[in-house]
C-alpha cells in the first residue's frame, strides 16, 4: 500500500519512524516468537486447568452431578454465553484487542466450555473422562514446559509438524479400525 505523505502532512507525521518500529517487532525475532509461543502454551494451560477442575467438580461431586443433571438450562446458558464470547472474539477486534475486555472474554469462554464439557462429562464413565483429561493435560504440559526451555523455533517446522500430526492421527484410525474389527 503506497501512501502519499506530499498531500497529507498528518500522515506523514503518522507514519513517522513506522518502519524502524516494524523492524523493531518483526515477527522474525526469535525471542518475540519464543516469548509469544510461551505466553499461548502458558495460557491454553491455564485454561485445561480451570477445565479439569470444573470436570472434576461435576463428575465426583455427587451433588453438583445430580443437580447439573437434572437441570439442562444451565446447559443452554453455558452454551449462550460461549456463542456470544466466541463472537465478541472473532468479529470485534477491538475489544480482542483492548487490555480488560481480551481478560474478561477469554475467561468467560474459557468458563462456559469448561461448563459445557463438565455438563457433558457428568454424564459419561468417571474413568474415561478422567483419562482423556489426564492425558491432554500431560501433553499440554510438556509442549509448555519445552517451550519454556528450548532454544529450538518449532514454528520454522510446520509441515513436519502437520505430517507427523497427520501420521499419528492415520496410526490411530488404524488401530482404531482394527480393534472394532476384531471385536466382531
């Protein structure tokens, strides 16, 4: 975008020293990518956690699971609230990007999932839920804590990292088919 500052002095003014900052705070920065990449695991862990401990809470607790059971519209209002969350995140990128309001959306879309999947979960085996939450959970924690402590950029990596995602996830089909296979 080619801009013309003979004609308006108010953006040339604006856009004075732009190209030192931009060089300055370029994504190709190694510590802004670390730092960046360490901020996102460290939050999307904080998340799991907050999730975890509101599964938990609606599978063990027998009171909370009966009660969340039989009322179904704390299931609609969960969902209501993630729906306009989820909104407000991706259409406004002003309040996305806005110091209190990017907190307080991620922390309420963050509690309504969490809701929604503990609504969910109170309704299935203990011992599964707890499983696949265990599991996520341990995997969360070793992409954090080795982006906490590698020197190594995995974002220069991405199609190794789709192929080996796409090959795990092929073995796991696979094995998948084969058990249902063999228990008919």
């Amino acid at each position: 975008m080619i801009l013309s500052t003979k004609l308006n002095p108010r953006v040339s003014s604006f856009f004075l020293g732009f190209e030192e900052m931009e060089a300055q705070f370029s994504w190709d920065d190694k510590t802004i990518r670390r730092t960046f990449i360490r901020k996102v695991y460290a939050i999307l862990m904080v998340q799991l956690l907050v999730t975890v401990a509101i599964v938990g809470l609606f599978s063990f607790c027998a009171p909370v699971r009966f009660y969340i059971q039989t009322h179904p519209g704390l299931y609609m209002a969960s969902y209501l609230m993630f729906f306009v969350t989820y909104i407000a995140l991706s259409c406004c990128g002003d309040l996305r990007r806005q110091f209190p309001w990017n907190i307080i959306l991620l922390v309420l879309f963050t509690l309504s999932m969490a809701f929604m999947m503990g609504f969910v979960a109170s309704f299935y085996n203990t011992k599964s839920v707890v499983l696949c939450l265990g599991i996520t959970a341990l995997v969360c924690l070793s992409v954090t804590i080795f982006s906490f402590q590698s020197k190594i950029d995995v974002t220069s990596y991405q199609g190794v990292l789709f192929s080996l995602c796409m090959f795990t996830s092929s073995i796991r089909s696979a094995c998948t088919h084969l058990s249902r296979r063999s228990l008919i």
